[in-house]
C-alpha cells in the first residue's frame, strides 16, 4: 500500500472544507491533504439545479482568501437594490478556481478526487480501488458535518406511481414546457426558486400547486446588507431583533415580535409558521410567492398516484398533465452537536449561525491558537441547523456565547476585524462611528444585551 504524511487529511472538498483549508494556509505552515467523492471541488454546489442562487449577499461567502463576484447592488429583477447573489454556476466556478489558483499553487495542498476516506487515514480511489495510507501528522478535520442534502442526489421518502412525472428541480427548465400544470412538493428555499423561476418565465399562477408540509418563516433579506451603506436598516434590524429577545413573552410571542419588526416574514398571514430553516428572501420574492392559492396543507406527500396525491393527513385529487417537481431534500439537516475539536479530530460545524464557510475558517484559525482543546472548545460552542423557532433561540444562544468569547480574545478579535467573511462586521468597520446616530445604535444594543441574552436562555428552556 502506498503511503505519504500530511499535517491534516480534510474529508470533503465542498464549501466548508475549502474554508477550512484555506484560512489554515493563511495562519500556519501546514500541509493540508483534501479528499472528495466527487470529481472537482466544490461539494453540492456541482450538483445545484441551475438557478440556484445564494440566500445572502456573494461578498460574504466562500473562502476568506478569494472574493466571490464584485459586491455589486442589482440594479434589476427580484433582489433589486440589494448586494449580488451568485448563481450556483458562479459558485462552483468560484470554487473549482479556488482549488488551482490558490490552494493547489501553494505547494502545500493535495487534492485527492474521486476518492473516499475509508477510516483511520486510509483512502480509496473510487475508479482503481487503489488504496493509500495517509499518515496524519496533526488532524483529520471531518468536512462532512454540514454536507448539504440536495434534490438530486438524495433519496425519496415517498412512492412515485409509474407514469407520473416526478422530477428534482435540476430538470424543470428542460421538462416544464411538456406540462400544463406544476405541483411544488416542499417547503424549503429550493421549493420557492422553484415556485419563482415558473412565474418568472411565464407559468400563470393558476397553473402550480404547491405542497407545503409546515409553513415556513422566512428572514427579510433587506436586513443582511453587508456595506455601511445599509449599516442603519441592518443594525437597526439587530436592535428590533434584541428588542423581540428582550420582551418576549413566549415562542409564538417571539415570532410575531419578528414578524411586526420586518424581519420575519410568512407566506399567509393567517396560517402560523411552523419551521424555522432561516430561508432568506427579498418582499419582491415574497410578492410573488404568494400569487400561488392552491397551496396543499396536509403534511409531507407520501405517495403520488396519476388521479391521486397522498399526504400524511389526506389526500387530494391530482391534476392533469402535472409536472411534479421534488424539493423535499433538507439541506443542512444536522440537528445534533459535538465536541469540534476532539484528540486527532476535527468534526467542522457552525460557531455562528446560518455561517457555514466563516464558521470553518475561524475553526482554522482558532486550531492555531492553542495546544488545548479545552480551551479551543470554549471558543467554539457548535450550533445546530435551526428547524423550528424554539431551534433558533437555541441556536442564537449558543451564537450569543461564541460571539462574546470571540470578542475577549484579541487574536481573534483581530483575525474576524479582517476576514471578508465577515459580512455583519463589515457594515459596522466602515461606518462614521463619530456620527451621533450611529453611536445612538451601538449604545442601544450595548444597553440591550445582558437583558436580550437572559430572556433568550429563558425562551430557549421553555
């Protein structure tokens, strides 16, 4: 069996582990090794169906090394006036480019493809069956945590009868002119670019049903603004948020405080949301998602039959000619935390909410700063993907916990003050602190912490 040493093997070349890789290039001399399944880097993003989108603005994703698009304002379409949104294909370029430009050239990253780690440094490639001893003088840094779920490639949980058109949202652009009807099945943002692209490029309203198992609320984009042009509708937004964390009185309480803020939004006023997954859309979005009536509110389908949809509670006579279009695969879906650094593991998770790239390059960063994982786990309280409201305030206190241990080290303090992938810093680096009103807001959010933060642990006990 042939062999070589490395510093640390990261399993999985997707988004989080390219982060990873390239913060640690940055922060020490290390060797780093990637393996991947999967034939370039990049993770799901290679498999996106292809109008795809990021929720949040460009300038704040991917690797701190590298930006991704230009920080531009659209000046058109559905996100206008608001940052870019990189497509999925300007994504797993930007990716594939951050592989051979930056971490390949550096001479100290290998990139192994088509190849999965069988345990204990050992890899196979997958066309060969070559096997390869990889000895790991530091870390193997498991990547594979907040691997993405995606419509196709993951497994139905429900029958499909023969002759009924069930397609992932990767060939609606090829398949939808064949049908004269549309059935949505879920809930989560890929169901609603789904929803969009039909109305954007003719479908008439009437035409889709939409099968939505649990409402979701969905975050007002208008508010993730990362320049100090926006710096008051942004932290602005953050005091309304800890002003609904101060006072609430419950979780429904908490929830309709968020909503009558702006920051919150639902599909139909009088149906309460029951998910919290943190899709994230502009009001013109939202406009149009709501010009869709025929909306199925009987749980998650589990069968489709040519004359009849079957949910969990009921069924309903189907359409025909209908196209229906599978968004049922949960992206991030891990719901469950552990120890991030732990002996020769590193198991990569959010240390800041609905942030999954700066999340695993402060990771990279906070591994160099000490011999101890005791004191590396006290910067790194791992937060879960949010799944209901309660979820979230669990998770916006264990991101309360992060921020202020990050915010008493100055090591990191510095190392945040510079890594663009901190877009919700940025805002507030470049605006004229000397301005009045922008001292007004620091101080009310200095005056609201302590009490927002207690009603939050409260809530999150409830």
């Amino acid at each position: 069996m042939d062999s070589f040493e490395t510093d640390y093997l990261v399993v999985g070349a997707g988004a989080t582990g390219l982060a990873f890789a390239d913060a640690l290039l940055s922060t020490s001399d290390a060797h780093v090794t990637l393996v991947d399944r999967r034939d370039k880097p990049g993770g799901h993003w290679n498999d996106a169906y292809p109008f795809v989108r990021l929720h949040q603005p460009s300038s704040y994703y991917g690797v701190p090394s590298q930006s991704l698009g230009h920080a531009r304002v659209d000046q058109c379409g559905l996100n206008k006036g608001f940052e870019e949104l990189a497509s999925g294909q300007e994504v797993a370029a930007y990716f594939h480019a951050v592989m051979r430009d930056r971490l390949l050239a550096s001479g100290r990253v290998r990139f192994l493809p088509m190849t999965e780690h069988l345990g204990d440094g050992d890899v196979r490639q997958l066309l060969s069956n070559k096997t390869t001893r990889i000895n790991v003088r530091r870390r193997l840094v498991d990547a594979r945590v907040c691997e993405n779920g995606i419509p196709l490639t993951h497994h139905r949980k429900f029958q499909v009868a023969d002759g009924v058109a069930c397609i992932p949202p990767n060939f609606l652009q090829h398949r939808a002119h064949e049908h004269g009807n549309f059935t949505i099945l879920g809930a989560g943002k890929t169901a609603m670019d789904s929803v969009i692209w039909l109305l954007e490029n003719g479908a008439d309203p009437a035409q889709i049903r939409w099968v939505v198992p649990r409402d979701p609320w969905m975050i007002n984009r208008a508010f993730s603004q990362p320049s100090a042009a926006f710096f008051h509708q942004n932290y602005g937004g953050t005091v309304r948020q800890m002003e609904a964390l101060k006072e609430a009185a419950s979780i429904d309480d908490l929830a309709d405080r968020m909503e009558s803020a702006g920051l919150w939004m639902r599909l139909d006023p009088a149906v309460r949301p029951g998910i919290m997954h943190g899709a994230t859309v502009s009001l013109p979005e939202l406009a149009r998602l709501r010009e869709v009536r025929d909306i199925i509110r009987m749980g998650h389908v589990e069968t489709i039959e040519p004359d009849r949809l079957g949910l969990v509670g009921g069924s309903c006579r189907a359409k025909a000619n209908t196209l229906y279009v599978d968004c049922t695969a949960r992206a991030l879906g891990h719901t469950d935390t552990w120890p991030i650094f732990n002996d020769d593991r590193i198991a990569l998770q959010m240390i800041r909410i609905y942030q999954p790239t700066f999340s695993a390059a402060l990771l990279a960063k906070i591994e160099t700063l000490s011999d101890s994982d005791k004191v590396k786990n006290a910067l790194a309280t791992p937060i879960p993907m949010t799944d209901t409201v309660q979820s979230w305030v669990v998770s916006q206190v264990a991101h309360a916990k992060n921020q202020f241990a990050w915010s008493q080290n100055p090591e990191i303090k510095s190392w945040i003050q510079t890594c663009r992938l901190d877009g919700f810093g940025r805002a507030a680096r470049d605006v004229d602190r000397s301005d009045p009103e922008v001292q007004a807001v620091f101080a009310r959010l200095k005056d609201m912490w302590v009490p927002a933060f207690a009603n939050m642990q409260a809530l999150a006990a409830a």
